[in-house]
C-alpha cells in the first residue's frame, strides 16, 4: 500500500521538481533550472508527504475494515534515483565540475594576460623600471645563494 502510494504520488513530478541535482541531466549540464527547481523541491516533497498521509489512512482503513491504525505520518526522506538516472547525474556533475574548472582557468589567464599588459605598459612608460626590475634577482636566486656554501 506505501509502495502504491508513493508510486501514484511521485508520478505526477518529474525528477527535477524532487532531486534538485537531475535538473543538470534535464538542462545538459548548463547552469540553467527551471524557475520551479531548486526552490520548490522541499516544497513537493511536502506535497508529496501530505497526499500519502491522507491516501494511506483511507486505504488501510479500506483494506482492514477499520480505523486500526490512527495519527499516520510518513516522511519522504530519500529519494533514490533508479542507477541509469543516477549515473546520468553523476556524469553530468562531473562534466559540470570540469566546466566550471576550465572557465576558472579561463579567468585566470585573462587576469595574467591584464596583468602583464599593466607591467608592459609601465616598462613602456619607465625603461629605467624595466632595467631595475631585470636586474634585481628574484626571490628564488637570494635564497638558493643564502644555502650554497662558501667557496674556499
């Protein structure tokens, strides 16, 4: 009879409008949700809990003969994707994860590349600058010259 319930009560949502992480294998992978999504999950799977209290008291009453069992409560508290569902998921994460990395690695270059054009632009500007900076030795040459031993 639960199994029936849930069954009848889970049918009338799409996997995204309960498990926030499908709307990714829905979208294919883009940043878009629909405006129901994320925000309305916890609020279907209320809806989801109140109709199988209110089925679920009627049916057991039906099928025993009799209020037996009064106060019934259930909680949906998992959802558990079917393996092909939840492997989709998965891999659309995981592409996610790997999109989101290379638009990070994206960003950094471009930071580099204003980065460089500053100093570019200031060595433009003070060719004495560019000569003092060629010049100095870099943090790793002082440190290496600190540990090497003196000569005899």
């Amino acid at each position: 009879m639960i199994d029936n319930n849930l069954r009848e009560q889970i049918n009338a949502f799409r996997c995204a409008d309960l498990v926030s992480s499908c709307a990714l294998v829905q979208n294919g992978g883009s940043r878009r949700t629909s405006p129901r999504g994320v925000r309305s999950n916890n609020g279907n799977i209320a809806k989801v809990q109140e109709a199988i209290n209110s089925s679920l008291a009627t049916d057991l009453a039906q099928t025993l003969g009799g209020q037996f069992f009064t106060n019934i409560r259930f909680n949906l508290v998992r959802i558990t994707l079917p393996p092909k569902v939840q492997a989709a998921v998965d891999d659309a994460q995981a592409a996610f994860a790997q999109v989101t990395q290379a638009q990070a690695r994206v960003e950094s270059a471009r930071a580099d590349a204003q980065a460089n054009a500053i100093r570019e632009r200031g060595y433009r500007d003070c060719p004495a600058c560019a000569q003092i900076d060629e010049l100095r030795p870099s943090p790793r040459a002082c440190r290496r010259s600190r540990r090497a031993p003196a000569s005899p």
